[in-house]
C-alpha cells in the first residue's frame, strides 16, 4: 500500500476508524425546512461508501436562537428523530462513523434579520456589525442544557459522536476568545472562566451520554484578529481542556469572522498545507487525544506525509471530498490518477453562502443517487460526434460522448487544450485551475478521443466527417467598451496579460484595467500588472469590485491587491484616450477625471459568443448543439456542467 499511514486503523474513543480519512464539516445548503433531505442523507452516504472513515456533518443548531438558514438541520427538534435515525444508519452502514457537529452561531447571525443574537458579550460580530444580546446566567444554562440534550439525541438516533463547534468565531468560540468576551463572572474573566462555558458543556453531555459516545472539539489555533486567540493562547486552552478531560479529538481551524475569515478556507492562492506546522505544535500538546489537520492538503502524498510527520493523527478534507466522493478508496487502491482534483476555487462556498446549494465547478454529478461509482452509460447505437472548441465545454462533452461508446473528434484552434482555464491558469495564484484540464483530458485519452489541434476547423472539414453530430464549443470574445470612443489604443485583457506573461521585462507608466467581468481571473491579472508596470489601476462602472467573486475568496483578492499597491477607480468609465492621457467620466454623475502617463489600457467587458460557425454548419445540414460560452458567455462551472450534459446526449 502507497500510504500506510493514512490508511491504517485508529481507535477513537470507543469507536474504530478504518482509516485516517475525516470529511470535516461543510455546509452544504442540502437540508430543507430544517430536516435533513434525502439529498443531503445521499451525500454523505456515497462519501462513506467512497472510503470516507468519518464525516462530522454540517453545523446543526442545537437552540431556537440559532435557527441561521433552514436548510440547517435542527437538532433542537424531536420531529427530527426519524430522519437523524434514516441519516446515520445510511453512513453507519457503509463502516463510517457519524458525527454530528452541535453548534450556535451566537452573534454571528447573519441569516434572519428576525432572530435575536446571543453571545457572551454585547460586542459587535466583526462581520455585519450586528451587536448582540449579552446572555444571561439562566440563558447559559439553558443553551448548555441544549447542547446537552442535541448530543442525546444524536446518540439515541445512531450517531457515533458530536463534535462541538468551537471554530469560526461561532458562539463557543465568542465565549473562549479574550476578543469577544469581556465578562466578569464566572463565564469571562480571564482564560478560566472563559472556557467555563465549553468545559460544562463537555461534562454534562459526558454525564448524559457516557463514555460511548464519541466527542471532540473543534477550536482555532489562530483566530488571525489582534486581542484573539494566537498560538500561544491555544495552547494554553489546549492544556486546560486536555486537564478537564472528557475529549476523544481535537479539530484545529484557523480564522474567524472577520478579515481573517479567508484563513477558514485557503483558495487556490494560499501555499499548500499551509497550517501544518501549528498542527503539530498542537498536537505535541494532547498526549495521546488523536488531533485532526486539515487545510487545502492536496493529495493522498500530501497527507500521508503530515500523518509521518506528526502534524496529526487524522487528516481532514472538506472539498477535495466534495470534488470526488471515492477520494480515498481511489488513493487506497493506487488509482490517484483518478481522482477528481479540488483546484480550491472556492466556488462551493459562494454557492452555499448565495442560497443555492452546493455545487462543484467540475463534479456535475455531486449529491447525485448514483454518484459513487458514477460512469457515463454505454449509448445504445455508437455514433461520430465532432466537437469544436477544446476549452473546458468541449473536453467535458468529448470524453463524456467517447465513454459512451461513440467515435469522438475534438478540434481545437490552439496547441494546447484548455482554451480560457488554460490562460487563467497562468496567471498569478491560479494554477490549480489546469488540474482540472488535467483530469478532463485523461479522461479524454482513456476514451479514446482524437484531438486535431493547432488549427481552426471550418464548416468544410467538418463536414467532410460526416458527424452525425456537431457540439460546438468555441467560447466567446469581449466587445470593445461601450463608453470609450473608438480608435483608442487599447486592447482586450486576455491578449495584454499574455504578452506580459510571455516577456518578463518590466514596463514604463501606469496600466489601466477596466473591469466589466467581476470575476476572480481579472484580478490575478491586476497582479501581474502591478509586478510589470510602475503604477496599476483598475476602474470599474460598479461601486467596488469582485461581485462575481466568492466572499472569502474575494478578501484574499482585496488583501493582495492592497499588498501590491493597486488602486481602485469605482463607479468610472473610460471616454477617450489621448496619447498617455486618459479621459474617464463618473458612472453616476458624469463629472471627469483624468489619469496621465498611461502606458497601457486593457479591457475585460462583457464577452460575445463566437458562434459564426453554426450558422455555416446547419447550412450543410449538420445538426449543431451549441454549449458553454459560445451559448451564452457564463463561467467555468456552467461550462463543464453544460458541456458535461451535450456529452450525455450524445
């Protein structure tokens, strides 16, 4: 076996685990009307079937003033029981222990605008501002004692375990954090009393519940706020915890809800593994307490190697699991190459966070009932598909329609295939994009697909393959900006930022960046200005930037775009540029400004589909099924969604 580490057996508490691999929670907007789906039930059962030795699921409030979204489940409610119990048989049964993470968002409540926050203090949440009520002695009873009862009745449903959520500025954490407590009762006061809440909270459900109920805790190890819990004072709690007893693992997460909150889910621009070493100085502390790390940890090698390493004894995954449910049956059984790859774009969260439910930019078939094990079914009679346009649409549809048994063409204008992902990829902080291109073509050789490259396909030689059908994927281009007079020299973003990252030399006067697209490539673009050119500034008609970019996503955007000094220019447009000196006119009020020595003008605006070669096909009578970009211009998601679905057509 590659790695016998991760996949040898551990006792955790009074339940084993047949191997190291944990899903940590992640909220996946699955549950409906506080209940849990039989979406959400097939989620986890086809991770645990996949291989999965534990999942802690999503946050469940456990009181009334914690009811943030309802497609939370409600454990706090006994008309729950049965579709807990039909929940945790579906895991249970697949030799995967079941936790339940038992929590309150406490001030953090962001959802319903009716509900009252609670938290140890009347401090503001560092997110919306919103200032809670300071609970009262009889109100902390009282949520202790539902936390109590929610651990429970997770036991009598079948749950193996509760984990308690200390992490993510939530309400344990408000309570253990010096930055969000300053009572001076027995519950504040200083580091004692502060964990007064958490310590009580672990004894009761020990009391109730007995020693056959797993229980960990998950807690930060760095809240990445000034006056917060730092490494220091982690371990100071640690040490408390590990005294009072009661706990079968420790979870450690970084960040809370502040600027800090990108730490909770580092993206494709953070270094690899990139909490480790905090881990491992927590772990030193535990003595004996298995502790679980987490945090964009790549792959099967990747984990082995913290395990070896001592920076855990279990390792977690949120969404590399979500990308493939078989993660670890596939790392087991020496088929990495199979793996689905996270590229940590973060999608996922904004999707959840918007309401809509978790989707993944390249798993269109995520919380399917056949998910695990998923494969394109054979078509009934094989047929030749050509397919046009070899960015991320076309190579879903093409090894999608030659899994099926059909004889697959795709042509490609460009030497390498990708198109659009591709030239992201390239960009800084955003190279984990072209594992997802990576995937996308071995699946493509392994079905035999045959790529003509390097050259633009017409109607003719299409034609003359006789196709019995055409998927045309051939993307989209940006229209010149609406609002900047014609003639002026200045050039669509893509061709500008690949000049640059074909040249290395560094570049006179200030480039301008008119941003129309919102979206995550624009601004790992922006960087590679501000390293080429001695001043950047991107100007956008919107009040700000980044409305296509996931929040936690978007904080590391403004952090790095700080960092390199770029300037913001909101609510502009750009009229004319005359020589090195540019024109621009207030989106509101039409007042005009200038900006000199400009040396570069780039423009990433609404794109149009490039779409001409349909026309000329269904002239010959091909029938022609448009997707992606060349449908309707859109983002990566809906193009390998799309293409994914023309492939299954076929």
């Amino acid at each position: 076996m590659a790695y016998p580490t991760l996949f040898s057996p551990l006792r955790l508490g009074a339940h084993d685990l047949r191997n190291r691999t944990v899903h940590t929670a992640t909220v996946t907007g699955y549950g409906a009307n506080t209940r849990p789906s039989e979406r959400l039930i097939e989620y986890h059962r086809a991770r645990a079937a996949g291989g999965t030795a534990m999942i802690v699921t999503e946050l469940m409030p456990v009181h009334h003033t914690s009811l943030a979204n309802p497609f939370l489940v409600s454990v706090f409610d006994e008309g729950n029981l049965d579709a807990l119990k039909r929940w945790a048989a579906a895991v249970e049964e697949e030799d995967c222990r079941l936790v339940g993470q038992l929590g309150h968002v406490g001030r953090q409540q962001l959802w319903s605008p009716l509900a009252t926050p609670v938290s140890a203090s009347a401090r503001p949440d560092p997110l919306s501002w919103t200032v809670p009520h300071k609970m009262t002695l009889g109100e902390i009873e009282e949520m202790i004692e539902s936390f109590v009862d929610a651990a429970e009745r997770l036991q009598r449903a079948g749950f193996s375990g509760v984990e308690l959520h200390g992490a993510h500025g939530y309400l344990l954490t408000q309570f253990m954090s010096p930055f969000s407590n300053d009572r001076d009762d027995k519950y504040g006061g200083g580091r004692e009393g502060r964990l007064t809440f958490v310590r009580e909270m672990i004894s009761g459900i020990r009391q109730r519940c007995g020693a056959g109920l797993l229980m960990g805790l998950k807690m930060p190890c760095d809240e990445g706020v000034a006056g917060g819990i730092d490494p220091a004072e982690a371990e100071q709690i640690v040490k408390l915890f590990m005294a009072g007893g009661g706990l079968d693992y420790f979870a450690f997460s970084q960040g809370n809800s502040s600027p800090s909150l990108e730490n909770h889910l580092p993206d494709m621009h953070f270094q690899k593994r990139p909490y480790l070493h905090l881990h491992a100085r927590m772990r030193k502390l535990c003595a004996g307490v298995p502790t679980v790390t987490l945090g964009r940890i790549e792959s099967p090698a990747a984990a082995e190697q913290a395990l070896v390493e001592g920076c855990g004894d279990l390792v977690g995954f949120s969404r590399a699991l979500v990308s493939d449910a078989a993660w670890a049956n596939k790392a087991r059984d020496g088929r990495e190459g199979e793996i689905r790859p996270c590229i940590y774009c973060n999608y996922c969260w904004g999707e959840i966070h918007a309401g809509r439910g978790m989707i993944c930019v390249h798993n269109p078939e995520l919380a399917s009932r056949d998910e695990i094990g998923w494969a394109p079914g054979r078509a009934a009679k094989a047929k030749r598909i050509a397919v046009i346009g070899a960015g991320v649409a076309g190579l879903e549809a093409a090894w999608i329609a030659a899994a099926r048994g059909h004889e697959v063409h795709l042509f490609g204008a460009s030497p390498q295939p990708g198109g659009g992902a591709l030239w992201e990829s390239r960009l800084p902080g955003r190279a984990d994009i072209a594992d997802a291109i990576d995937f996308q073509c071995a699946r493509a050789a392994d079905a035999g697909v045959e790529m003509h490259l390097g050259r633009r396909a017409g109607a003719g030689e299409i034609a003359a393959l006789e196709p019995d059908k055409v998927i045309l994927a051939s993307g989209a281009a940006p229209a010149w900006p609406a609002s900047l007079a014609p003639g002026a020299d200045a050039h669509d973003l893509k061709s500008v930022a690949s000049g640059l990252l074909d040249s290395q030399e560094s570049r006179d006067g200030t480039a301008i960046l008119f941003d129309q697209d919102h979206g995550a490539a624009v601004y790992a673009a922006a960087e590679l200005f501000a390293a080429r050119f001695e001043r950047t500034v991107i100007m956008t008609p919107r009040p700000t930037i980044g409305s296509k970019v996931n929040y936690i996503s978007l904080i590391g955007v403004f952090r790095r775009l700080a960092a390199l000094r770029v300037e913001i220019v909101p609510l502009s447009l750009p009229t004319a540029l005359d020589g090195t000196r540019l024109t621009y006119q207030n989106a509101l009020n039409g007042d005009e400004g200038e900006i000199g020595d400009v040396s570069c003008l780039a423009y990433a605006t609404p794109r149009g589909a490039s779409a001409e070669l349909a026309g000329d096909l269904a002239a010959l009578g091909l029938a022609v099924h448009t997707v992606g970009d060349c449908r309707a211009p859109r983002n990566m998601a809906a193009a390998i969604h799309e293409g994914h679905e023309a492939g299954l057509s076929c």
